[in-house]
C-alpha cells in the first residue's frame, strides 16, 4: 500500500527531529543552556551597583609614594629601588656599607654620584612611571656590588655584565663629576643634604 505524500512528509519529520534530539550539536545546544548566563556569572555572584565618580574625584592624582628612608645613608638609586622592591633587604645593607667605604677612600666618587642621583631620585619620586627604566641597571649596580662582597651568587650572564660595565663606567664618570664639584668649592669637605 502506498502512502501518501503528506503521510510521508510527516514521517520524515518525525524522524528528522528524533535524529535532531540526540545529535551532538542539539545536546551541546542543551548543555550551554543549562549553563548560568553570562550576566550572572560563572559563580553566579550577584550583581552589585558599581561606584559614580566625578570629576572631582580625580581632580588630584598623584602615584602613591613610598617611606623616606631613614638610614640617611650613602645610597640614592638603590634606597629608591629598594622602596619599591626592586632591591633586596640584605643587598640594600651591603650597598650602604659600600657606600660608606667609598666615601672614606674615595670621596670625589659619592660626590660626583649624589650630583645626578639625587636630582633624579627627586623627579623619579614624583614620577613613578619611568622607575622601571632606571630599575634593570641600579639592580645590576647593586648586585655587582653585592657580589663583589660575596653576599649574592648565581646571578644571569647579562646581569653580570651589565653590572661590571656599570661599575666600571659609573665610577670613573661619577669620580671625575665630584672632582669637579669639589674643585670649584675648593676643598674635599663634603656633607651630605
């Protein structure tokens, strides 16, 4: 017996949509269903009103500045790296030291050094964005130094080679500054601001 054409359209149907129900599209169709919106959240937490600020609010932005240090020491760059945790605890110590011996075998040096650290201490504090740029090469300062009194070990190839031609340049440059300085005030006494 021969079926008719909308007999055989409705069986068609049928069978598409049972063919529908269990294909792999239409069960991950059901799965993202089940899943919580996206305007709830995966956790869903609720929704919280989110804060109105005006323009008065941002009238003053200033970057948040670290602690002064205290110690008053012979270090700028390395106090200020420090502060912002580029630098160690234990090679901020031995920087200061470093410091002090320097300043009693080689005055002209600390001199010619606080001549451009500190004026670039001061902008650096008021302007914190540029501290990374200055950060890679103060680290490499401090680390060479510190190695150099054996408290740091296993540093990079780079590192170590950034740090000794800063030494080696910074010195001699920083020395021929203070020397400068010191001339034109006429003498080596020297006292720290």
């Amino acid at each position: 017996m021969a079926m008719s054409a909308d007999e055989q359209l409705r069986q068609l149907q049928a069978q598409a949509a049972s063919r529908q129900q269990t294909s792999p599209l239409n069960q991950y169709q059901k799965q993202l269903e089940s899943r919580p919106s996206m305007s709830q959240g995966m956790l869903n937490i609720p929704k919280r009103e989110m804060p109105v600020y005006s323009e008065k609010d941002f009238s003053y932005f200033k970057t948040a500045q670290p602690q002064q240090p205290e110690s008053g020491g012979m270090s700028v760059m390395c106090s200020l790296m420090h502060e912002y945790g580029y630098i160690d605890d234990d090679v901020i110590e031995v920087d200061n030291l470093f410091g002090k011996l320097l300043y009693e075998t080689n005055p002209e040096i600390i001199v010619g050094y606080h001549a451009w650290a500190k004026p670039l201490t001061n902008f650096l504090r008021y302007h914190a964005i540029y501290i990374p740029l200055f950060a890679y090469t103060t680290q490499a300062w401090a680390y060479e130094m510190a190695e150099q009194f054996g408290i740091v070990k296993n540093r990079s190839t780079f590192s170590r080679l950034l740090g000794k031609i800063v030494m080696n340049a910074g010195k001699p440059v920083c020395g021929f500054i203070g020397s400068l300085i010191l001339s034109m005030q006429g003498g080596y006494e020297y006292r720290r601001t």
